[in-house]
C-alpha cells in the first residue's frame, strides 16, 4: 500500500536527507522528493500518522500531513498530527494546525515554496517578515505596525546618536548638560530600549542558529549583539579602555542599526504592498451589491448573499456581480479589464457575462451560473496568487548561491577581527571588533533571495492587467528562451467559429436533405465545426433532432444510423477506411477548394459519396503581424492541424507561417513535441482544443486561449483570456521583461555584496584610507534589499 504525505519545513537537499532518515525508522520503503516536498510510504501495514511525526521531531522542525484523494480527484491534507513539534523551539506551547494555502502570509523569498501563514510571525527558515497574499483584507495592518515601530525607535535612536557623536571627547558641550556617567548610561538604556522593540529580530537571529538557518538577522543580530556585549563590558570596566579620553563603545552603532533594520523591513513591506496592486484592482472590479428578482420585484442584496441560478437585474453602467448567462435583454460589454479586450462586446441572449465587467448601454436579467470563489475573477484572483509562490528555474541559482552566503560571511568576518586585531601593522582589539561586525551588517542575503520572486510577483500581476494569466513562474523564463513555437489552427489562429459556407450535392441530392443530415447527425456534438453544421439548418428553419447512434471517430469525422442508413460525415482518412474512393473529378474540385484556406468534409450514405460540405473559418486579422513580431526574434513557427495538407498550406502561406504537418491527431502533436524537444530546443505550444491538451502539458510552455476548452486550459501554463493571437506577442514581450528586470536584480545585488564586503573587511584601507562604520553598513544593507524591490516595481509601468 502506497501513501503520500506533504512534508512541511523540508527545504533543501540537507532537509531531504535528514526526513528520509527518519522516515526510514519507522518504514520500509520510502521515497523522499523535495519539489514537491513529499514522502511516499510503501508499507503493508497502516503507520500512524503521530508515529512519522514522531520520527521527524527528532530530526528538526519538520511536520507531516496525509495527502487525501478524494472520489473527484481533487487533493485535500489531513490535520499535523497531535504529536507535532511545530514549535520546534518552545514546546510548551500547543502545535498549530497549517492548512495548504489557506493562510493569509507567505515568505517573499519562498523559502518553503507555495507554503502560507496564518499570521506574520517571520519566515522560520530566512527571517523575513512574510507578506500577505494579494486579495486578502488589511492589508495596512503590518505597514501600520512597523511604521509605529519605527518612530518609537528613531525618537530613542536620535538622542543617543546626538550624544555619542557629539560626546567624543571629555571638552565636549554635551558633558556641560548632561554628566559624562550619566550620558554613558543614557545610551545604554536608549540602545537598551531599542532592542526591547526589535527584539522579535533578535528572536529569529537566535532561532537561525538554532536551527541552522542562517539568514540576513543572523548577520545583524551576530554583529549587533557583539557591539552592545562589548560596550557593556566597556560600560562596566571604563578604566581598562580609556583611549584619548574617550571609551570604545558602540550603543549608537548598535541602536541606529536597528532603526535603520526596522526602517527596511517598513520600506519593504510598501514596496511589497504596491506589487499587489494589480490584483487589489481586480477585487475592486466586483461590486459588493447584486438585484435580485424575486416574482418581478427588485431587491438589493449583499454579493454573497447571491445563490446559483438566481435571477438578477443589472442597469446600464452597473458592473455585473456574478458570472452568468443574459436570460432577456441585449446589451454590450465592456471586459476591457478582465480580458483586457478595449472594445465593448455584443451580448444577447444565451451569452455568457463574467463578474466584473461593465453593462454600458442597456438593463438586462441573468442567471447566476457561477457565484463566489467559482467566478471568473475570483479564479483569475487565485491561479496569480498560486503563480506568484511558485518559483522560476532562474531562482535556484540565487537559492544555491544564498545556500553558501551567510557561512562565507561569517567566516569572513572571523577573519578580518583576526586580521585587524593581531595581524596589521595597525592591529587593534578595537580597530578588530568594529570591521567585523560592519562586515557582518552589511553583508545583504535578502537581495540576492529577493532579486527573483519580486519580479515574478510584479511581472504575474501585470500579466493579470492584460489578460494574460500565468499560473507558472517558470513559464515567464521559458517563454522569452523559446526556439519553437508550435500552433494549433482552428480557433488559435483562426476566429474558431467554422461557417459551413457550401454543400455540393454530388448525387442530385437536395441541398435540405444534406443539411438536416449532417445536422441530425452533428447535434449531440460540442465541437466548433459541429455548430456551423447546426447553425446553418436553424438559418434555413429546417428541423433537425439529435440520434443515438453517432460516433467521432478521433481526427477523421463522424459516423451514425439515420432511419438505417450509415452516414459519415469526414476527411479523406475517413473515406479511405471504409475503402472509399474518390474519382479524379471530385479530388479536382476538393484541391481547388482546400488551396483556398477552406476545409471540406465529404459526406456519405451507405458508402456512395453523395455531397461535399464546404467549411470556412477566417483566419484572425492580427495573426500575420503577430508571427512577423515573433519571427523578428527568430523564432520558428510550426503549424500542427488536423485539417488536410492544401488547407492548412493555404492558411500557412497566408501568414507566413514556416512549416506546417497537416491531419494530425492529438498523439501526432504530442510525438512532434517530444521530437523537437530531443533536438534541445524549448517549445512553446498554443491551442485551444480538448485534442491540444495533451501537447500543451508536453510543451516546455503551454498557451490555452481564453475561449477553447477547459481541459486545455487546466494543462496550460499560461492562458490568454481575451484569444487575440497578438497576446502572444504581449506575454513574450512581458517575459523578456520580467527577465531581463531579474537578471538586474542578480547583477545588481550580487555586485553589491563583493563590493561592500570587501569595503568593510578594509581592502581599500591602506590605498584609500576607507573603512566602513557598523552604521554606514546598515544603511547601506537596508537600502540594498530596498533598491531590489523598487527596481522590480518598475515592471508595473511598462508597455506591452
């Protein structure tokens, strides 16, 4: 019997190692992946969830949780069972149940992948305060805190800075005011004092240690708290370190360190809040009223008061409050910001309305098909917030880097105290201590971990504005690194609504009689091509009713029993599998057709080719200008199609297209994807069919347009909502961005470290005379991660 279990705080390799140990204490066979972090037990025997757990505490802070299948197919975790250590550090206290993403926080480094919080109480495994997902209600409540926190602490943090700065020598005013003992003493309990308010930092640098997981309030917490011991020990012991009449002590290092800290975790926490923007926008879309009709009188009602299949009433200029479908009335649409489409779109009966959008010219009633989170909208809302905690391949050279970081410094650190204390023909205790911990301060890890996550975050959320929605960050790397792209034709590159433009009797059959046949035996079918048969028998009032027996035969057309006649309904393959020939007159025709772009199915009764069925479906006015665009990048573009050759020719030598593989199956696609791929290029797929499915979860990236089917759209990565072919162009030009905005952030956070490290370990000392004090470090380590952000922020304003 085989189990799966999500393993919860297992973020490295080492993490890995450890969890599989422990398991295997308790099982026989155990299989330990870290992305995702899971566990698969085979047993024959059921192992309690509480004895796993137990395994694991001993281990580290790791939890475990069953991963329920249920009779849909849909996932759900089973509760951390009671013998959890999720407070690994305090187990006085009682452990706390984690739900998978139903927090309200996540770690903006993604230390711990798409895992979310319930409360901001600091990432356990890099320190940073955790952000709140987009969409999620107070969203000030953290900004506001450490805005207080930080006015507290500069009002202390001022004086002491005024008293040490000023206070260097015993001649100095300040000493006229205020007692030197006194003034010594006011520093160490103002510094004293700023601790107290910083000291959730001081928590987490100790639980870094602690668990090894050492991060960026490692370093500062490292230094920091070597500065204040020291200057205690100076404060209690003056007479040993009198030097010219003044006393080695750092309390205002200390005090503006962490002011200057707690100034970065504010200015983050903005910056963070403004990457949000995007989706907070889209929650303002849905309006917080609905009119309800109940036996022909309105009412006004809360938006979650709205039920299934409930009537509704909206007025011109109201935004519609649920996705449904219009009962009476006709009106037009604006879903410029949901589809991002500029045009208002034609609505009339039977169509469908989505959540958010605009009636601008005339009342009309719906039915309430999709209410709450299963809106449009609220689903667009929560595959960006899952898009923005998944995480890029890019970001795992930063992990790996980061991995190394703290270690490094640390070790530098050890070694320029050692260097300036002993070694230097300069040497001091003192001259020692101060380089170190500058060292220490500076030293920025959260630049190098934000550099990636941040620009995903910020370029997903653009995305959202255009209607482009990316459910995968990796999606936004590969996009721009595409060699390939492969695309469907039917509704991808043409409008997707086949027009059956002919019927060629062949046979002296009436033109009606062709029509209701096709019709009858096309009816019970979804398929786009199937309409345009339907459509065409309601455009000449002829009756048509659906059969029971029909058949799609995959790739090739229809079959069915119409009053015990067998009808097919196809391509060529169709005919030549009921061994069918076509005579050269009919080939003729078909081929001058087909080199117009247009698709022909034959149709047959009782194995006679009686008529042909001339099908059209214009092709979509931006594609042409679209695959120029792409072309310019060099990239080469495959058409794959079910439709005969000279159709799909006609249509590619219309827009340019490179090459083209005609009367595909869906396992033609996929074998076509798979090959390429040997080849070492990166494909991008795009299609809109249930058949393109398989080869859009194949494709390095997968692109469902908005208006094809479900299924394509569950297998894609990123969907382009409004399915103008020219989004392509717009999400490509969004990943090209996206990267090139991360690649800065590399660079720039990566250059920032070498130079500051080595500027405060002293390289440039003996040449320049440059040194770096603990609180020009801090500054410059708080404005670091700060410009990382601010630079990604940038992604909001560009133009796709």
């Amino acid at each position: 019997m085989k189990t799966r279990y999500k393993i919860n705080e297992m973020t490295c390799s080492g993490c890995q190692a450890k969890v599989a140990e422990a398991l295997q204490t308790v099982a026989d066979k155990v299989d330990v992946s870290l992305n995702p972090a899971e566990a698969v037990i085979e047993s024959n025997k059921q192992i309690a969830l509480e004895d796993l757990q137990h395994a694991l505490s001993h281990k580290g802070p790791y939890t475990i949780q069953e991963i329920i299948v249920n009779a849909d197919g849909s996932e759900e975790l089973s509760e951390i069972a009671h013998h959890a250590v999720h407070n690994h550090n305090n187990h006085n206290e009682p452990p706390k149940q984690l739900e998978h993403l139903a927090g309200k926080y996540y770690c903006p480094m993604l230390c711990e992948g798409d895992k979310v919080y319930d409360s901001n109480v600091g990432c356990p495994v890099c320190g940073m305060d955790l952000v709140q997902i987009g969409g999620s209600t107070n969203n000030n409540e953290e900004l506001n805190h450490l805005k207080k926190l930080l006015i507290q602490s500069a009002v202390i943090t001022i004086p002491v800075f005024f008293i040490a700065m000023f206070g260097m020598s015993h001649d100095s005013f300040i000493y006229k005011i205020i007692p030197f003992n006194v003034a010594l003493w006011l520093q160490f309990i103002g510094t004293t004092a700023v601790l107290f308010l910083g000291r959730k930092y001081l928590k987490r640098a100790y639980v870094s240690f602690k668990t090894w997981n050492l991060n960026m309030f490692s370093l500062i917490g490292l230094g920091a708290v070597a500065a204040y011991v020291f200057s205690v020990y100076v404060l209690l012991n003056p007479h040993a370190f009198h030097a010219n009449d003044h006393l080695p002590i750092y309390f205002e290092s200390v005090a503006v360190i962490f002011t200057l800290m707690i100034l970065g975790q504010w200015l983050e926490a903005r910056a963070h809040q403004k990457t949000k923007s995007s989706l907070e926008h889209l929650l303002n879309l849905v309006p917080q009223k609905a009119t309800i009709l109940i036996n022909g009188n309105s009412t006004e009602i809360d938006i979650d008061k709205v039920q299934m299949n409930d009537e509704l009433l909206v007025k011109p200029g109201e935004k519609i409050p649920v996705d449904g479908i219009i009962l009476s009335g006709k009106t037009s649409v604006n879903e410029a910001l949901l589809t991002g489409e500029p045009l208002p779109v034609n609505k009339k009966e039977n169509d469908e309305v989505l959540a958010g959008s605009i009636n601008t010219n005339q009342a009309f009633t719906m039915k309430a098909t999709r209410i709450g989170q299963t809106t449009t909208i609220a689903q667009i809302i929560e595959m960006v917030n899952k898009a923005s905690l998944s995480r890029a391949p890019i970001q795992r050279l930063a992990d790996k880097i980061s991995g190394y970081f703290v270690p490094i410094v640390v070790l530098i650190a050890i070694s320029t105290f050692f260097y300036w204390g002993f070694v230097s023909t300069e040497a001091s205790l003192l001259f020692g201590l101060q380089n170190a911990i500058a060292v220490l301060i500076i030293a920025c890890p959260c630049a190098l971990g934000l550099a990636t996550p941040v620009s995903i975050s910020v370029g997903i959320g653009k995305g959202a504005e255009y209607g482009i929605l990316i459910k995968k960050a990796e999606a936004l790397e590969l996009l721009q690194k595409t060699n390939v792209i492969i695309t469907d034709k039917t509704g991808t590159l043409t409008e997707g609504k086949p027009s059956l433009e002919q019927i060629i009797s062949l046979k002296d059959f009436p033109e009606e009689e062709l029509i209701k046949i096709t019709a009858d035996l096309n009816a019970s079918s979804e398929h786009p091509i199937a309409k345009a048969f339907t459509d065409k028998a309601k455009e000449r009032n002829i009756d048509f009713k659906p059969i029971k027996m029909v058949a799609n035969v995959q790739g090739k057309g229809m079959q069915g029993m119409i009053n015990g006649k067998k009808i097919l309904l196809g391509n060529e393959t169709l005919l030549k599998q009921n061994q069918l020939e076509i005579s050269t007159e009919i080939k003729s025709k078909v081929t001058e057709i087909q080199n117009q772009g247009k698709t022909v199915s034959y149709i047959v009764i009782n194995n006679e080719l009686v008529g042909l069925a001339v099908i059209h479906d214009a092709v979509k006015t931006e594609v042409k200008e679209t695959i120029a665009y792409l072309h310019s990048k060099n990239i080469k573009i495959i058409m794959l199609t079910g439709d005969h050759q000279l159709t799909a020719n006609a249509i590619a030598n219309q827009v340019g297209i490179d090459e083209v593989f005609a009367q595909q199956l869906p396992q033609d696609k996929l074998s076509m994807i798979e090959s390429i791929q040997k080849e070492g290029k990166i494909i991008t797929m795009i299609g809109d069919g249930i058949n393109d499915a398989p080869a859009l979860a194949k494709a390095d990236v997968g692109i469902a347009m908005g208006n094809g089917s479900d299924l394509a759209q569950d297998f894609a990565k990123i969907t382009l909502l409004n399915s103008s072919f020219s989004n392509l162009k717009k999400a490509y030009n969004l990943s090209e961005h996206v990267m090139k905005n991360i690649q800065q952030n590399l660079f720039f956070a990566f250059i920032y470290n070498v130079i500051g490290i080595a500027v405060a370990a002293g390289v440039l000392y003996y040449a320049t005379g440059m040194l770096l004090s603990p609180m020009i470090a801090a500054l410059a380590m708080c404005l670091s991660s700060v410009s990382v952000i601010g630079n990604a922020v940038r992604l909001r304003n560009v133009k796709l």
